[in-house]
C-alpha cells in the first residue's frame, strides 16, 4: 500500500506543470513556530521554455521527498545553460543544468568560461540525467539550398540561445568541420516566425533522449514546414575522426511532419544536473539513490528518462568517462562504488 501510494504521488508530481511545480517549490512550507526552519538548495536551469527546466522544477519535488522535507529545493531558470551552471559556482544555487561539452569549458577555461574564476568553486560530477542530439533544419521552401552542413557555413543561423549547450555542441561541430560558425541571436519563441521571414537560413534542433522536441520547436513544428540536413557523408568521416559521435533519431517520432529525411542524424551530448563539491555527500548520495530507485516512473512520465530508466549506472560512467580528469562528487562516488561501477583511476572531490 505505501509503495503504492508512493508511486501515485510520484506521478502527480511529474504530470504536473513545470510553472505550476516550480511555483510551489519557491513558496515556503508553512511550520510551527517551534519548527526548525528548513535548509534550501537552489537547482539552477536554463530558460523556462527549455527542456531542462522543465525536467528540473518537477526533479526538485522528487529531491525534496527524498530528503524527507528537510530542504526547500528552489528552481531558478537563467538565460542559458552557461548562466545557469556560473550560477552554481557563483554561489546563487547549489545544483546547475550542465552537459559534458560545458563540463569540458569549465576546466579548460575556454568559451564562455574563458579568464572566469567561480565565486565558490567548480561543478563536479553529480548526476547525468539524459543524452540530447543536436541537429540543422531549414525551411522546407529552401531546402534545395541546402544538402550538407557545408551549405550553411557563413550563412545567419540560429544555433539555439546562445550559451546552451547544444549552442555549444554546434561550435565544436564547425570547429571540426572548419565551418564559419555565424549565430544570430534571437528569442527561441520567434524561431518560426524567424525561419519562414528569412532572419535565419538555418536552425538547430535537438531531441531528449531521440524523442522529446525542446518546447519552443515543437511550436515551430506545428506552425512551420522544415527539412533536416543531415551532415553529407565525408562530414560524417570528419567529425568522427574529431571524438564525435553520431546518434540516429526517427524523425516520426520527434516530430508530427515529414522533415525530408528517413533517419536524423544528430550530435549527442550528455547533459546533467552538477553540483559544487561542498554540497553534503549525503544529500547528493540521497538524491542519486532516489532517482535510481524512481526511474522506471520517470521514464514513464517523461520519455526523455527512458535512457537512463535502462542503464543509470552507465549513464553515470559515460558522463564521467567524458571528461574522466574532473573530481567526482563523494555522493555520486559512494553511489558507484555500491553498484561496483566506480574506476580506480577517477578520482573523488573533496
């Protein structure tokens, strides 16, 4: 019965609204007076029209249940990813929407995090929550224009906001193609209104997991008729022998029209939600315990999950292995070293 009980409330929880549920989450829990006030931990995403905010207003209520009501867990969006994870190191959130492509900035001090030092301290490994991939559409109207990546180098495009991770993922998808990476920035929700008046030649897409189209593009989907260019086979070759891989997504099952291609083929990343290493290791190895112990139920209220619902563990090992010389958090650590998945030569932050 409580087991049951347990699972209803969970997909309460994650049916719910993502502004409904980050609305509650900000609004304090009314207590006795005797009552010891409860500790916070800011979960910092990127914009609220992004599938990471969605995904983490609704995670937060499942933290906060983990940690039986002893935190508050706030969901803070911030224009870009970027923003969100300098955020956390900042010191204005304990937990930041990150991806391994960020993850790698950050210690390498390049890009957005060129001459950045953090108020508090860098992102660890924390948890890996799901892969995105990350691909060009053009108008359908222009699509003779365009058969490989190639024809869209120099040309305005919008590579999605500038400081998300698929932003990012894209620069290094030119920088390996010796493409000229010309963003032009504009508001996600204008992105059809962009594409049919001719702002932009080109926008880049992205799917959770091969299904989930972010919010904004699935509103284009339905307003404006696109076709996917998919990287010509000798890009393909290129990018490979650059360490990049390439994930195939059915376009019937991401998008609700014919996109002019029988198979997408995307650029992954591996996107998480980090944490600075003075989070408690008890709370992260709580947090990571529960949406292990959720994740079938996640997976069913949220097909973005489903790659995790089937290897979590791996899920965890792919995100450190990408970027294996970053510290891991001491919560993650324990959770791994239990399911006899952590490696000798990671080492633990401390």
């Amino acid at each position: 019965m409580e087991e049951t009980m347990h699972k209803a409330r969970l997909g309460l929880i994650l049916t719910a609204s993502a502004v409904a549920i980050a609305t509650m989450v900000a609004i304090p829990a009314i207590q006795p007076a005797e009552a010891q006030p409860r500790k916070s931990i800011r979960w910092s995403t990127s914009s609220v029209d992004s599938y990471g905010y969605k995904v983490a207003a609704a995670m937060g209520k499942v933290l906060e249940e983990a940690l039986g009501g002893e935190y508050t867990v706030t969901v803070n969006p911030y224009p870009s990813t970027t923003g969100a994870m300098k955020a956390a190191m900042d010191g204005d959130g304990e937990i930041g929407y990150t991806a391994d492509v960020g993850m790698t900035q950050v210690y390498e001090g390049v890009g957005g995090f060129k001459d950045y030092k953090p108020g508090k301290g860098k992102l660890v490994h924390t948890w890996y929550a799901y892969p995105m991939e990350s691909f060009m559409a053009v108008p359908a109207s222009k699509a003779g224009d365009y058969k490989c990546l190639k024809d869209l180098s120099g040309k305005p495009t919008f590579f999605t906001t500038a400081g998300f991770m698929n932003w990012l993922n894209f620069q290094r998808v030119y920088k390996a193609l010796g493409y000229d990476f010309k963003h032009v920035q504009i508001d996600a929700k204008s992105n059809s209104d962009a594409l049919q008046g001719g702002t932009i030649v080109g926008s880049v897409a992205y799917t959770t997991a091969g299904r989930s189209l972010a919010p904004y593009w699935k509103e284009t989907d339905i307003r404006t008729d696109v076709r996917i260019v998919n990287p010509c086979p000798d890009e393909i070759a290129k990018l490979k022998s650059a360490g990049l891989t390439i994930a195939e997504v059915d376009p019937k099952v991401a998008f609700t029209k014919d996109v002019g291609v029988a198979t997408i083929q995307g650029v992954p990343i591996l996107f998480g939600y980090n944490a600075r290493a003075d989070l408690s290791e008890d709370v992260i190895y709580k947090m990571v315990s529960a949406f292990y112990k959720n994740r079938e139920e996640l997976a069913k209220a949220d097909p973005g999950f489903t790659p995790m619902a089937k290897d979590f563990v791996g899920m965890q090992v792919n995100g450190i292995s990408a970027n294996p010389d970053i510290p891991v958090h001491p919560g993650l650590a324990r959770f791994l070293k239990e399911q006899k998945a952590w490696k000798d030569n990671w080492k633990v932050s401390s």
